[in-house]
C-alpha cells in the first residue's frame, strides 16, 4: 500500500533543497532582474509578461500584483499579462498560428524600454521563444524565467537581458521556484519604490 503522507513529505523535503540550492544561483540575478523592472517603471514603462499553462498563471499573477498591490499599499504598477485575451488569443492562433500569439501582442503594445517577463519551464516554448524575437526588435529588454538549462529561450538573450533559471529538469519543482522567484521580483520592485521598512 502506498504511504501517501511519506510521498507528500517527499515532495516538501524536494521542494526545500531545490530552493535552498536555488538561492545560491539566483539570487544575484533575480536582484538584477528587479532592478531592471524597477528602472523600467521609474521611466514610465511598463511590464509584459507571458506563458503557457501554469506559466501562463504566473504571468497573471505577477501582472495581478504590480496593479493591485504586493504586500504594501502603492501606486498602481503598469503591468500586462498577454495569456489572458481569449477573443484576442483564439483570434491569433485561428489566423496565423499559435506561435505568434504573444508575438503580436509584443509588436502591438511593446515599446523601447519596456521589459518582457518570458516564462517557460523548457526555455523552448514556440510561442514565448517568438515574443522574446518579438521583444528584441522592440528594443525592449527581457526576464526569462526557465529551467531545464534554459533551452533556445536562454540562447536568444542580449547581454542586457537577464535570464532566471532554475537548476532543475522536473516541471512542478521548476514551477514552484518560478512562483517563489516572482514574489521576490514584486518584492524588489516595493522595497525600491518604497524603501526596505521590514
């Protein structure tokens, strides 16, 4: 019979060391990464963040909290996740390809200075790989978010971008540091803004 409890504590003992591991790599460059986002808000730009499945959850959320709020009271932040537009979405994958369904909305609403949050757990997306294309030419800058060693996402980067990825090849425990990761960048971007108070 399967011990489901042990299998459960497995997971969080899992969970725990990757983040402990994790926090010795990226730390640095999700302060990097923050930092960028920061500048970018301070100059009146704005924030576009996409993925696919749970990645697409995480642009939401991370979108969800620089308009709303984080933990702290503050000005609304300008920030858009492009997985939400259904109407817009379907439009897109039924006419071109679902490839270019956040490419076109780079092109649409991105402009010089604004930054790209890409995330995807392989690095390899389609449709994440062509907005980061798709950024580039908008002289944006990106935040790839990624593990599994980074895949074509991470091959594509400037040296002024930044890349976040996770030293990990299973998908949930990538996920769970890409959830962790985008609360330290919300984070970084408060305390900046409004000064380290805690």
């Amino acid at each position: 019979m399967i011990d489901h409890a042990e299998r459960i504590r497995g997971h969080f003992r899992d969970s725990a060391l990757l983040k402990q591991d994790a926090a010795q790599t990226m730390a640095a460059p999700i302060a990097r990464a923050g930092a960028l986002m920061t500048d970018c808000l301070f100059a009146d730009g704005k924030i576009l963040a996409c993925g696919n499945g749970g990645s697409a959850s995480d642009a939401q959320h991370f979108a969800a909290e620089l308009v709303g709020r984080f933990e702290r009271e503050r000005p609304e932040l300008p920030a858009i996740s492009l997985a939400t537009d259904t109407s817009l979405l379907t439009a897109v994958a039924n006419d071109y390809a679902f490839e270019q369904v956040f490419a076109k909305q780079v092109r649409a609403l991105g402009a010089k200075g604004d930054v790209l949050l890409a995330i995807s757990t392989s690095g390899n997306s389609p449709n994440v790989v062509a907005a980061v294309v798709a950024a580039h030419e908008r002289e944006m800058r990106v935040v790839a978010l990624t593990g599994k060693g980074g895949g074509r996402i991470g091959e594509l980067l400037a040296p002024e971008d930044v890349h976040l990825c996770v030293p990990h090849a299973r998908t949930m425990r990538i996920q769970e540091v890409h959830l962790l990761t985008i609360h330290c960048l919300c984070d970084v971007i408060d305390a900046t803004l409004l000064g380290d108070d805690e």
